[in-house]
C-alpha cells in the first residue's frame, strides 16, 4: 500500500495525472474523523490484475472546507462523494445529501464532537 498526500485545492489535478481507466480501479472515498474538528479524507484506488497494489490519495481537513468532487474523472464517485456528505456533514461539490440517511436521521453520525 502506498499513501500519498494531497491538498484538497490539488486533489484533482493530482488524480487527473495518477488515474488510468484501465489500469486503475477507484474502490471509495472514505473519512476518519480526527477529532477536533478535523478529517482525513481519503481517495482509494486497486491497481487492475495485481494482488494487494492499493493507492491511497488523502487530505487532511476541517468541517467547513467545501472538498472538490473527482466525478468529472471518475463518475462512479458520486456514490462516496454522497455518503461523506451524509455521514460526516462535509460540503462535496455537486454532492447532494440524503442518499444514505432519511430526512428524520440524526445529522452526520459518523463526525466526531469537535
């Protein structure tokens, strides 16, 4: 596994020069709460045909900082653009929230208290 941080201002231009369609399998995007009002985001890639090769994009972040969508690179990322949204309350361009919790849900169960 390699891990490579990234600014969210870079994070496009940044998978734009890693990412290839056919060699490359984008698994999520994830979060982790850090406490204080911190993240790390996280951006998860397989390569294609070889056992173990994980590439991890990530950034480090507060609540308020609108994060940059990678759908115009890899439109299949809506979906965890969506539950970041959901479940950690973050703003992803484009992301719309209630994909995964229901208008009566607690608000982002998976952010910590800052």
């Amino acid at each position: 596994m390699r891990k490579i941080e990234t600014t969210l201002p870079a994070l496009l231009n940044e998978i734009g020069a890693f990412y290839l369609p056919k060699e490359w399998h984008f698994l999520s995007v994830n979060g982790i709460d850090l406490g204080g009002g911190k993240i790390e985001l996280q951006w998860i890639f397989s390569r294609y045909g070889v056992k173990d090769e994980i590439v991890i994009y990530y950034a480090l972040s507060d609540y308020e900082t609108a994060v940059p969508s990678i759908v115009s690179l890899i439109p299949s990322a809506i979906m965890g653009e969506r539950e970041i949204v959901d479940m950690f309350g973050l703003k992803v361009d484009g992301a719309q929230r209630g994909l995964y919790l229901d208008p009566d849900s607690l608000p982002h169960p998976l952010r910590g208290e800052s």
